[in-house]
C-alpha cells in the first residue's frame, strides 16, 4: 500500500510548474539568464574569462535571491518594502523623551561640600557609635 504525505497546513503547498519550480522562480531565473548570459558572452573576450563570469554572477544575484530567499512565508521584495516602510516611509514618532538619571549631575544641594569621604549624615554617624 502506498503511503503519500498530507501536509495539515496547505497554504504552504505551492504549485510547482517545470522542474520542480514555481511560477514566480521561473521568471526571477529567466530574468537572471537573460541579464547574465549576455553580459558573459560579451564581455569575456575584453575583460578575461574569470573576471566576466565573476561579473556575471554578481548580476545574476539579486534576482536569484528575489527568486530563492523566504522568509516566515514572505518573499525577499515583501521583506525589503516592509524594512524600507518602517524605517524611512513611517518612521516610529517619540511621544517623550526620558532623562537619564545616572547621566545628569547632581544638584549642588545633594553633591555638597565634603571632604575626605564623609558621605553619612551626621544623624547616621551619631547612631553608629
């Protein structure tokens, strides 16, 4: 008898069109082809081999992690829209501003005028005695 996995949630499942990849995979990695390859064939014999394949996977890059990288369900353009919204677009408003007690300096009154330690009070230092 054959057993099949069910997965329970299914709104992870995603059709899979050609080698085993989605739509959205298909045209992000036509994308890079067709950026990539040409930039390869054309400038290999100018710059060297090494150096245009190099220049040409850092062109196809970009689009294989728009094509490849998720993250919590969210492809990587949700990702960045949602960084550049809350960072720069909307931006978190302070209501107030704290003071930081442990940076302000004392007031003359608390500080005072001792010398040589003399930090207790002279109520505390008579009931020590």
């Amino acid at each position: 008898m054959a057993f099949v996995s069910v997965p329970k949630d299914l709104t992870k499942v995603k059709n899979k069109v050609v080698l085993n990849l989605t739509k959205r995979q298909l045209i992000c990695l036509s994308a890079a082809a067709a950026i990539g390859l040409p930039f390869y064939f054309l400038t290999r014999e100018w710059i060297g081999t090494t150096n245009a394949a190099t220049g040409m996977v850092l062109l196809m890059l970009p689009a294989f992690l728009f094509a490849m990288y998720e993250k919590d369900g969210l492809p990587l353009e949700k990702i960045l829209w949602n960084i550049v919204t809350v960072k720069f677009l909307k931006p978190a408003v302070r209501r107030y501003e704290v003071e930081n007690f442990y940076e302000m300096e004392p007031p003359e009154a608390v500080r005072g005028d001792r010398k040589g330690g003399d930090h207790l009070g002279k109520k505390r230092r008579n009931r020590s005695r």
